[in-house]
C-alpha cells in the first residue's frame, strides 16, 4: 500500500470496499507522491529537430505598415468587411509590389483569412514571403497556399502522392512548361478520377491550352456531369479551329440570313442529340420560347467571326427577335471578353432594358472603352446612379485616371446637391473610395466641407478612406 | 527616452476592443497640434471627436498616466492609445507642453505627494478571530468530506453540482481559496490520476492549516493564503522592499464573466527573482496599465508573505520604464525544470511557474501534441490548454527564440516571444 499505483486503486473503489488503510492516511501518502511526482518533472529527450524556415530575400515592413495589417486581417475593428478586405487587397499588393514582406506573427491570421477568401489567397502568397508556404505546410486548413506557390514554382512532383492542391498545383506548373506532358498526365489518370477532382483539374488546361488538347476535350464532351462539360466546352469554344466552334457556326449560320441589311432568323427546330451533346439545354427557363432558347445558346457558343466585324450590328434585326440574337451575341463577346464586340453592342442594347446582360458586357470592354462610358454615365445628370453605373465603374481598373476620378466626385456632388437616390450615392461612393487614387482625399474633403447636411456622411466617409489608403501607401513607400 | 513598442503600448489596453479602436485611429489625420517632450515626459494631442470640441489627450509617459477628455469611462480610453501607438511609430514631434498639459502634469504631482502621505487603517482583532473560528470549521467538515470521498472511491460521484456544494459551503466559512480548489476538481474528475493527486494536496493543504502553530512563519503564510485569508496591502508594503531593474516579460489577462486579471510577470535583472503583479477589475472596466510588456523599471517591490515569494506589489518607482532589447535571465529548459522542481517542492499547491526559456522551438509530435525542445534536446509538452501555438511557430520559423511562458501541470503555456528583434505575443 506504498506505492502511487496501489493507492490510486484503493481509492478509486474506496475503502469501506477495499479495507486496510484509513481513508486520510490514504490521502497523506498520496499527497507525498503528488509532491514527488510534480517536482521531479523530467524533460522529453529524442525529439526532431523541426525543419527551419526557408532564408527570406524581403525585408519585414516597417512598424507602422505592420500595424496597418494587424488592424485589416483583424475581423473585429472594421465594421464594414467589404472595405476592410479590399484594403487588405491593396496593403498586400502594394506591399509585395514595392519588395516587402509581412510580419511572420501575422502570416497564421493572413492563412485564415485566406481560407474564406479566395481572391486574397495569391495577394497573401506574394506578401508572405518564404515562410508562408513552410507555415502553411503544418497546417491542413492552409494547404491551399501550395496550390498557388506550386504555380508559381515547379518543383517536388506532387501529383502521385500530393494532397488535392498539390496535384492542382503541379498540373498547372506543368502545363506552363510543357503543355502537352500536363495533358498526358491528366489523360492517363482521368478514367480513374474522381468526378470531383475532375472538375478541379480541367479548367486548368486553360494554360498553354493549344489544337493538340482538342482530342481530349472532344471526348470530355461525353462526360456524365454537365459541369465537367461545360469547362470542356468552354476549352473549346476559344480553340479559334475547333471542330467544336465549326459545328456551332454551321448550326448559327442555318440559322441568320442577311438579306437587303436585314438579319433574318429561322431559329433551330428541333434540339437534337448532337446539339445536346455540344452544350444546349434543351428546356428554356420560364418566359422564353424553346426555339428562341436554343437559338440563344447556338449564337453565345458560335464564334463571332462567323459574322465578320461588328459592323454586322449595322444590320437592323427581324421584328421580334432583336432581344434574343443581341442576347447572344452579348454572351459571346463575354464569353470571348471581345472588346469591340461589347463597345458595338452596348451602343445597341437598351441599357434599361436588359440591365443583365449589359453587366456581362463591361467586363468584356477594354480599359479605356470602361473609363469613357463611365465618364460619360456621371455627367448624365439626368440618367440617376442606377446599377449599371456601378457596373461600369466596378469594372474601371483601379487606380482611375484623374479625369474618372474627377467626372465621379463632380457627378456624386451634383447628384446630393439635387437629393436624389442617397442609397445609391452611398453605393457609387463606396466604390469611389477604394478605386480612386488616393491623393483625392483632399479633393473629397473639400467637397464635404462645401455640401449640405445630406450628403455630408457620404462624402466624409469617402475622404477618409481615401485618407486612410494614402497613409497606408506612405507607410510602405 | 525611446519610444516604446506598439506591443508595449498596446499590453496598456484595458480590453482588447480598446486596442482595436485605437489602432484605427492611430493615424495622424484623426489628430491635430500633437507634441511630447522628454522634461515633463509626456505626450499630447488633440483628437476629432463626435462633437464639435476635439479631446484633449494626454499622456504621462513616466508612470504612465492619462488623461483624456472624452467621455469614455475606459482607462486608458483608445485615444490616450492611439497617441501613444503613434509616439511608438515615432509621429509625434517634440514641443513644449500647452497650458492644460502643464497644468494637468502639475495635479498630479501635488496629489501624489498627498498619497504619501496617508497612513493605513487598523482591522478590528475581534473580526479576524470571528473568522478564524468559521474557517477552522469548515477545514474540519473538509476534512470529513475528503474522507468520504476516499471511502465510497473517488470517482463515485460525478456532475459540477456534488463539488459546488462543498465549494458552497467553504464559500460560507470564509476559506474562498479552498472553495476555489474544491471547484477545480470538477475540471479533474474525469481523470482519476489527477483526481487524487488534487484531493491528497487539499488534504496536505487541511493538515497544514491544523498545525499552523507549528510552521514556519513563511510556510504558515503561504498555507493562510491558499486557505483564503486575505492578505492587506498595507501589510505588504510595511514589508522589505526588493529595489531592482524589473523586466516585464509577460503580460496576459485572464476573467470570467465577472472579473478581469491582469498577470504581469516581472523578473528581476540584477536578482533574478521572478515576481507576479496583479491587478483586478470588473468586466469591461478598465485594467491598471503601468508595467507595459517589453520595459524594465527601476522599482521597489515589495513581495506578499509566503514560501515562495511571487505575487509582489509596486511599492514606489525610481524611474520611468525603459525598453529592454533582450529578455534577462533565460535558460536551459533542464534548468528551468529544476527550478520548477525546487519550486513545488517548497510550495506544493504551485499552479502556475515563471519560466524564461533560451534557444527553444516549438516542435509537433502527431497531429496536434506540441512541445517546446531547447538547443540541448530537452524538451517539455506544452499545456493542451494554451491551442496551437501557430505565432510562435510563425515568428520564430524554426530557429531557436527566447520564450517567457507559464510552467503548470499540464505543460507549459508560451506568453512572449523574443524571434530576432521581433517581440511577439504568443
């Protein structure tokens, strides 16, 4: 009854059931063990040396930028998450830009942010220096940064026993340096993929994608899950010669005739098995024909070469079916982000009309077609700050050109000057703040020095970011 | 003097959502005719506000002390913060103190010296021996109640409910140390080895305080105290007073639902003594803030009676706190295990020990046990309660650092991080 183990079993049934120590002599002698067992605490030997960082080549930012970071990877300090993100967007891309690097002690709370949002995810890659992706490597929840580094370097072959993002990774290293040894190894495993990993690994032919995957993505097209054939299908419908983009063209070609500079149209009539095959849903959704359904999609898949230029829109459209031939028309220029095509077609699309639509075409436009529609859309005094403007100016490359900056801030003070749609003036101020240059703070400061009550908020708030974002940029210079 | 770090400044916030405000607005357009001077040591500005009327802020650097004019009730309130984060990033020009900094810096002098000045109460002997009787009577039902739980087998009973009775009662009796340690027995139960190592060192606690007579002064001190008998502060500091460089390497605070600890640990450069300040304050109140992480002052302590002296108050200050670059006094991971050795073995209820370990790394033994190895190979588990230790694994990118952590039964808890130059709470 001496020793630590005869103890502990004595006192786990007690003793009226196991007789021949006092209860209290009992603890006495228990509690000279647990004296003797906590002092003599004796250190682990043999374990691994871990692993060191990687050398770094960035310095660490300096303390005031190390500060700005802890407050934006900090979900609690901003109330207002879309600002507080697209701010950290910035510190990092300005960062990495200017050869910077994060504070280590930050790197574990920039891998959870990165977890939920993906399009930080390189940002924080390239602010967080060598030991991100050794960090990341202990940590199954920040795997994704292997992901992204492996695109940027090749390296260890991690596609036989990789995790899900290595083999993504690898693929897609592989794919810059020699597309088709990428493609032999996608074709030689993909019967025994999952579906799963099928739909992570094939828009990654995307890289170096060339006439020679076309055989493969030909027979993609026979995939049970629509989702895989779908990428397969837009694989090759930017493929300029693909069989596929020769069958659509046939099939939009039976289907538009321009006589005497009218567009005339005998949409298909049926929607049969190869059409299916090459991506048109058959059922439309609820308001639409079936036919002018099908015609759609025929016209979004059909390359836009097959009308010559834009000038084609010169032409004026059958009664009744201008809404559906511009529709797909518009979808592919998105499709194609075919700048011309999308400035031709916004000129003839009723913006009001078709706000959809007219979303996918911006994206589509080219930077200084963005900028000029945008111009012109705040100067129209009469024309509100509806959605589209938001668009426009969404899609204008950040930082804006002094004259954008200059046309938003002027058409935002008239509009508060008239007291008209203060949500909306609240919205377009929002994007204002995070895209315009940051030497207008002064410029909005002045502006909500000289407006009334109204509209007063909008604009403080407005040179406050702005404020904010050229004191962040001062910290990293 | 050097600026402080903004860690050392932000270690002052009375709560985290502080530090947080005042980060957002430590920029210098939020503020306007900011200035600091070393003779007064201080730091001003006047910061925007909601209202017309910027505040006033202002900071005394040698305690430090504040003073602000906004209606916070927060202490220091995030501005007195920000000022101060932006002195840390060195954005505060030097200047002469305006008029109401002057003015201010003056009261408080003239009231410190008033402080001095006043002498301690007197407790009613007829109260302190009201409370022994209770206590001594709830050390004896303790007692019994030990007894039965040994008698029936310890892990017969289960549920908060059964330890929060008893917890209850020595709650009544005015032993609250003992109710506490009752109550953590619930956190032990489902593990019989720990179970009984608690109860044996209840019960080694109720011997002692039966033969109180017969201990040691500073051994019957320390027993008193883990009893529960309040120490006062006057008595403490009527006691030897310790002047040394005081290096706070680890500040951390801790609460439930109702009250706030602050734990600063101090170590002694010249010697070597650990020593623990507390400080207490309701949920959301604010916290005493004047021993910033990453400083030593030159101070006398004065330490609380006991076998192992830690717990210690300020007793007067001889200078303001400056940075140090290196923590002092780190060691061996098996030195620092004997001394934790020498430490239970004097102070057998030790929960929690100061150590401050050199050259250690964090290293992961399967998928989430951590432990901290030293150059030597030595190595000892963290506390499964501290979680992943990822900003230390972060900073230090698998080279050694310097760590000041909390050793306790379960492992040790990592507090501070010296990677490099980089100071790190970790």
């Amino acid at each position: 009854m001496n020793q630590w183990t005869d103890l502990l079993a004595t006192a786990l049934v007690g003793t009226d059931r196991r007789p021949g120590i006092a209860a209290s002599a009992l603890l006495d002698r228990a509690a000279a063990w647990s004296v003797y067992r906590r002092a003599g605490l004796r250190p682990v030997e043999g374990l691994p040396t871990p692993a060191p960082a990687p050398p770094e080549h960035d310095p660490v930012v300096r303390t005031a930028a190390a500060h700005r970071l802890a407050i934006l990877a900090d979900p609690d300090i901003f109330g207002d998450a879309t600002i507080r993100l697209a701010l950290l967007a910035e510190w990092l891309t300005e960062a990495a830009r200017r050869g910077w690097r994060a504070p280590p002690e930050l790197l574990p709370d920039l891998l959870d942010v990165g977890r939920r949002q993906r399009e930080l995810r390189p940002l924080i890659v390239a602010a967080g220096g060598t030991r991100l992706g050794w960090l990341a490597q202990q940590n199954p929840e920040w795997t994704y940064v292997w992901q992204i580094e492996g695109e940027r370097t090749d390296g260890d072959n991690h596609w036989d026993e990789g995790t899900r993002g290595q083999r993504i990774a690898h693929l897609t290293a592989l794919r810059r340096i020699d597309p088709a040894a990428g493609r032999t190894l996608l074709v030689e495993e993909w019967s025994a993929l999952h579906s799963d990993e099928r739909a992570e690994l094939l828009p990654r032919l995307a890289i170096g994608l060339g006439p020679d995957d076309e055989e493969f993505l030909e027979a993609v097209l026979d995939d049970r899950r629509r989702e895989i054939r779908t990428v397969a299908i837009d694989l090759l419908n930017t493929l300029p010669d693909s069989a596929f983009n020769e069958r659509m063209a046939a099939r939009a070609r039976a289907c538009i005739t321009v006589r005497d500079g009218v567009i005339s149209v005998e949409p298909p009539a049926d929607c049969d098995p190869d059409m299916r095959r090459d991506g048109v849903i058959p059922k439309p959704p609820a308001g639409i024909g079936e036919r002018a359904w099908w015609l759609e999609q025929v016209l979004a898949r059909a390359p836009l070469a097959t009308w010559g230029g834009p000038g084609f829109l010169g032409h004026s459209i059958e009664e009744g079916w201008d809404v559906v031939v511009l529709r797909g028309l518009a979808r592919a220029a998105s499709y194609h982000r075919d700048s011309a095509w999308a400035d031709a077609l916004l000129d003839r699309i009723d913006l009001a009309a078709s706000p959809a639509i007219v979303a996918q075409l911006y994206p589509a436009l080219g930077p200084d077609e963005l900028v000029n529609r945008a111009i012109e859309a705040m100067r129209d005094e009469t024309a509100g700050l509806g959605k589209l403007i938001e668009y426009v100016l969404e899609h204008c490359p950040a930082p804006w050109p002094p004259e954008l900056a200059t046309a938003v801030l002027a058409g935002l003070e008239s509009h508060a000057k008239h007291r008209r749609m203060p949500y909306d003036l609240y919205r377009v101020s929002r994007i204002a703040a995070l895209r315009m240059p940051p030497a207008f703070a002064a410029v909005a400061a002045a502006v909500a020095q000289r407006t009334d009550s109204r509209g007063i908020g909008v604009f403080e708030r407005l040179a406050e970011i702005l404020q904010l974002r050229h004191e962040m940029i001062q910290e990293l210079e | 003097m050097t600026a402080w770090s903004a860690e050392q400044v932000l270690a002052l916030a009375p709560d985290a959502s502080s530090g947080k405000a005042a980060r957002a607005l430590a920029t210098p357009s939020s503020w306007r005719e900011t200035g600091h001077s070393a003779e007064p040591l201080a730091v001003w500005g006047l910061c925007k506000g909601s209202g017309k009327q910027p505040y006033q802020t202002c900071v005394d650097l040698a305690e430090p002390a504040y003073r602000c004019s906004c209606p916070s009730r927060k202490f220091p309130c995030k501005h007195a913060l920000a000022l101060m984060l932006l002195w840390s990033a060195d954005r505060i020009p030097t200047g002469e103190p305006p008029e109401w900094v002057g003015d201010w810096l003056a009261t408080r002098t003239e009231r410190k010296e008033k402080a001095t000045a006043r002498k301690p109460g007197v407790a009613d002997p007829r109260t302190a021996q009201r409370r022994a009787e209770s206590v001594a009577a709830g050390v004896e039902e303790l007692d019994r109640w030990l007894g039965d739980q040994v008698r029936q087998g310890i892990t017969s009973q289960t549920g908060y409910e059964h330890w929060d009775t008893m917890a209850a009662r020595l709650v009544d009796a005015k032993a609250p140390g003992l109710a506490s340690a009752v109550r953590r027995l619930a956190y032990a139960a489902g593990t019989p080895d720990r179970l009984l190592t608690e109860l044996s060192l209840i019960r080694l606690l109720v011997a002692g305080y039966r033969r109180g007579a017969e201990l040691p002064a500073d051994l019957g001190a320390t027993v008193r105290t883990r009893v529960g008998f309040p120490v006062a502060t006057d008595d403490v500091l009527a006691r030897e007073r310790v002047r040394d460089d005081w290096a706070v390497v680890a500040v951390r605070d801790e609460g439930d639902d109702r009250l706030t600890v602050r734990r600063c640990w101090l170590h002694g450069t010249r010697t070597g003594r650990p020593a623990l300040v507390l400080s207490f304050a309701p949920l959301g109140q604010p916290l005493a803030a004047d021993l910033p992480l990453g400083t030593a002052v030159d101070a006398d302590l004065c330490y609380y009676p006991g076998v192992l002296p830690m717990r210690a108050l300020v007793a007067e200050r001889h200078a303001a706190p400056m940075p140090y670059e290196h923590p002092p006094g780190t060691g061996s991971i098996a030195e620092a295990l004997d001394g934790y050795g020498r430490a239970v073995a004097a102070e057998p209820w030790l929960e929690r020990w100061p150590v401050l370990l050199a050259g250690v790394m964090p290293v992961r033994q399967g998928a989430d046990r951590w432990f901290v190895r030293d150059e030597a190979g030595d190595a000892v588990p963290l506390d499964p309660a501290a979680g992943h230790p990822w900003r230390f694994v972060a900073a230090a990118g698998g080279e050694p650092a310097a760590m000041a952590a909390e050793l306790t039964t379960s492992g040790v808890r990592p507090l501070t991080v010296w990677a490099g130059a980089r100071l790190v709470l970790a």
